[in-house]
C-alpha cells in the first residue's frame, strides 16, 4: 500500500478528553493530523497493528511532531512480537527526543492502560506475519468501545474479539467478490467479509478503511458491504467519528 492523492495511510486518533491514542501510523501521518486542530503533545499511547512499511512508516514524523509539541512524558508503544526492532531502526532518524518511550510487545489475549483512563485489548490476526487487533473500552461505567482490525483474514475470533462494539474499523481490501482469491492470497478482505464480522460480532457500526489503489471509489466498497451489514459507511481522510454515551 502507498499514500495516494487524496487518501492516507491507515492511521485513527482517538480522543477521550484531552488524551490521545494512536492506532497505527502509516507514512505521512502527521500531515492529516495537523489538519485536524488536536495537537500531537497529548498524543499518550500508539497501538500498531504489525510491522509493514504502510503502517509504521509515519512514526518518525510523528515523533518528530510530539517532540516539536513539548511533551516530556512518557509516550507508550503497543505492538506484536518485533516492535522493539523496528522501533529501534526508525529511530536512528529521530535519536533525540525530550520524551522517553516505552515499548510493549504484546500477546493475543493481552490487556493494557490507555490514556484518559481508556483499556485496550488485543487479539492475533491473520496476516502472515505477528498482527495484532485491537479493542479499546471506555471506563466500564459508561460502556463505549470500538474495534480497529485490518491486514487479516476474517476469523471467528475477531468476531468475538469485536462482540458489541459501537464502531468496528475494518479493512476492505477488495470490494469485487472476484478479488476473493487475492484476498485470500495475500490475508486481506474483501468489504462484504468486513461486513459479516461486523454483523457476527453484533456491531452497532462499521467504518471500512485501507482500500486497495484499485478502488477508486470508496462508497464502492462501502454499498457492498451494506448488503450485509446496514451501518456502514466509508472512511475518508479527516473524518471524525464521534461516540455518544448512552443517557
């Protein structure tokens, strides 16, 4: 995957007060971050998914970005077997930062603290390589949750893993059901599979993300998946989805 005119890499910020986590970090991250207005100093915690160029290439520039921003705390680094060895290598270009980082390598099944008092959960993927995807809970008195998964084929365990989540980010590789042998191929999904996990797992919304350069048209994927699963809708660069408590 490569940034496109138009479309980013796959990243999601999420906010929870003032506090910020970061779900992967492809290459030029920071640029529809800026355009958003948030900032990069609270910016708490990176969560990646596995270690493919399209989605830690960015990390240089952001760390750039956090430390231009001021922060002194500790940044944390959540990811699979072999994220402190990338880590280590992006770093070379970024060798000085006024913050320290901690790195997390994680096994399915594993929890961990987010930023703004948020849990973050994790399951394996399947990818071919270590990837991980993962849940994120608000405190549990108030019960909002969201999914990220992608660079996988679909499984019964992200099924379970996403059970009742009120927005579930997933990949949609492919939109054309005769994609389905390079999906399989190469351990991506077409929107319609994204759509029977977010259905499966009893989601009350889908967001598709990390479309293939072949799609040019995003609510291709996105009418597909309806078909399926109703709530779903496309992503698009600086999108901001916001997630009400129940009264």
């Amino acid at each position: 995957m490569m940034p496109m005119p138009g479309r980013w890499l796959s990243c999601a910020l999420i906010r929870c007060g003032p506090s910020l986590t970061l779900v992967d970090c492809g290459e030029g991250t920071q640029v529809p971050w800026k355009a958003l207005g948030w900032g990069f100093r609270q910016l708490g915690a990176i969560c990646l998914t596995h270690m493919h160029a399209d989605h830690v290439a960015g990390l240089p520039g952001v760390l750039f970005m956090v430390a231009h921003a001021g922060r002194t705390e500790t940044l944390d680094i959540y990811g699979p077997v072999g994220t402190g060895y990338v880590i280590e290598g992006l770093r070379r270009i970024v060798p000085e930062l006024p913050f320290p980082i901690q790195i997390h390598e994680l096994k399915s099944g594993e929890n961990f603290p987010l930023p703004g008092g948020l849990r973050g959960s994790c399951v394996a993927a399947s990818h071919g390589i270590p990837c991980l995807a993962y849940e994120v809970l608000g405190p549990p008195r108030r019960g909002i949750s969201l999914a990220f998964i992608t660079d996988t084929r679909p499984t019964k365990q992200l099924s379970t893993f996403a059970h009742d989540v009120d927005l579930l980010i997933c990949e949609s590789m492919y939109d054309n059901a005769e994609d389905l042998p390079l999906a399989k191929a190469h351990a991506h999904m077409l929107a319609e599979e994204a759509a029977g996990i977010a259905k499966t797992a009893g989601a009350h919304a889908l967001l598709l993300t990390h479309f293939s350069p072949k799609i040019t048209d995003p609510l291709g994927p996105e009418k597909a998946a309806r078909g399926v699963f109703a709530n779903t809708r496309a992503a698009r660069d600086g999108l901001v989805v916001t997630l009400e408590y129940d009264s």
